[in-house]
C-alpha cells in the first residue's frame, strides 16, 4: 500500500517539473508580456487569411494614399492596397523566413559544434576555420554580394540567414560538447560500449541545447530585421508579396503628407522584437538561473 502511494505521489511531482518553468515564465512581468507579444504576432500572421479584410493584392486607385478610417484601419497604399491587410500577410513572410532559416541554423550549428567539440582535433580545428571564415564578412555585405550574383528572392535571404548564423549555434554548442564530454556520466557511456552518435544525441544534446534556444529566440527578431531591411532595399521578396520592409518602402516617398504607412510598418518590427527579446530574456533567467540578471 505504501508503494503504491509513493508512485501515485510521483506522478504529480515530475507533472509539476515539467510545466515549472512555464509557470516561472508567466511569473515573470516581462516574460508573460513578451509572451503575450510573441502570441499576437504569430496568431495574427497564423490566420492573417481569416484577419485580413481585404485581399492584399486587390487595387483600388481611387482609395490610394487614404488616411486610417473604419473601412481602412491603417490606410492604404500608393495603390490603394489596404495597408493593414498587408501587414497581417507580410508577418507570414517575416516568421517563414526567421522560422525555417533559425531551424535550419539551429540543426546544422548543434550537429557541427559537437563534432567539433566531440571528434578529432584535426577536425576540431577545420571547422573553427570555416566558421571564423564565415563570420568576418558582415552581413549585409555577405548579403548583398549573393544576392548581386543569385538574384533576390526569400530563398536567396534563407540561405544568406542560415550562412551567417550557423556559426555562432555551431561555437556554442562546441563549447558545451568540450565542458560535457568529459563529465563522469559520459565516461559511463563510453565505458560500456556506446557509440559516438548515441553519446551525442541521446546525452550531449540535452545538456546543451537549451542556451541555443535562448539564442534562437533572441535572433528571430534580427532575421526579420533583416528580411525587412533587405526588402526595404528591393532584395528581398518580390511585388506584390507584402514585406514589412517593402510596406516601409512604399510609404517613404510620401512620408510628409502620409506618415501613417511608414508607422503601419514599423510597428510589427518594434511588436515582434520587443516580444521575442522579452520572451527570450525571460527563458534565459528560467533554463539559466545561474545568468539572471539581479532586478
């Protein structure tokens, strides 16, 4: 009987560890306000079919350059788009982009660090090259020299994106292999006969992947700067696919007599950056206590 009240008075135990901190998550100000954010943005971008009034391709010359009203809540272009159904479809290109281009960074920087940090010296060595190679260009640089040669197109920012951020995943899942491969429970495994692969997917990456999702969460926010930025300059996506930064790009030219484009397009990228860098200072105080910061 008393065995079989231990068990029932684990299960509630390790519920509650699995579901901690998402509840010091929500404790946290910060945290719960950048989640809301984060929710906002992704929701809206999620059902921006559903959201949008009207249809973001759809002219009407006539309604061109309008100011914010209840037909047009954020006005409309120079075309006479509606701006704010632009807006909703552009947050689809901005999380595609950060999405796939952070997940693919992710995935190839986790399996490059810890066969750096995990295999030969030889090989430790190569790859600390490529990436050092790698991040000396700037990126808007490295940018724009693909893209003069490929052409611009949201494949060409994804695989600029994946290029110049794989090596920044990659050192710091290196630097976690080199400060857990040598730990007494590793030493375990390779006593009794593991192999590398088991060892580094079954043991390392649980106890380094949680700094690079707090790093992910606090690049999201830089890719879509840059997609914006790279669209703002006519690299980025092609017309008539909204952008926020081709949004921005539309309301330049007529900043003085219509403000409210360049507004209606700055505010997703100051929603989304607040939100993820909340959301991402908060994960980082709650899978890292030993880096909170002392508020």
């Amino acid at each position: 009987m008393a065995g079989v009240t231990a068990s029932d008075a684990g299960t509630p135990i390790r519920r509650e560890s699995r579901l901690s901190w998402l509840w010091q998550l929500l404790g946290d100000p910060l945290g719960a306000f950048g989640l809301f954010l984060v929710l906002v943005v992704v929701v809206s971008a999620a059902f921006a079919d559903v959201l949008a009034p009207y249809d973001y391709k759809a002219l009407d010359v006539k309604a061109r350059l309008g100011a914010p009203s209840w037909d047009h809540l954020l006005g409309t272009d120079n075309l006479g788009r509606d701006t704010f159904s632009r807006i909703l479809h552009g947050g689809q290109i901005a999380l595609y982009v950060a999405l796939v281009s952070i997940g693919a960074s992710l995935m190839l920087g986790l399996i490059l660090g810890m066969l750096a940090g995990y295999g030969p010296r030889w090989l430790d060595n190569f790859l600390m090259w490529i990436f050092d190679s790698v991040r000396s260009f700037p990126v808007i640089m490295f940018a724009l020299a693909v893209i003069t040669v490929v052409g611009p197109s949201l494949e060409t920012i994804i695989f600029v994106v994946i290029a110049t951020t794989t090596p920044g995943y990659a050192r710091i899942a290196r630097a976690s292999t080199l400060a857990t491969k040598n730990t007494e429970f590793i030493l375990a495994e390779r006593s009794l006969g593991a192999g590398v692969w088991r060892i580094m997917f079954s043991h390392l990456v649980p106890n380094i992947v949680q700094p690079l999702l707090i790093l992910c969460s606090m690049d999201i926010p830089v890719v879509i700067t840059i997609e914006a930025g790279l669209s703002f300059l006519g690299l980025g996506v092609k017309p008539p696919t909204p952008s926020w930064g081709s949004i921005l790009n539309d309301g330049f030219g007529f900043i003085r007599n219509t403000p409210w484009l360049v507004v209606a397009g700055g505010i997703p990228l100051i929603v989304t950056t607040l939100g993820f860098t909340f959301l991402g200072e908060a994960l980082r105080d709650v899978l890292d206590p030993k880096l909170k910061k002392d508020r």
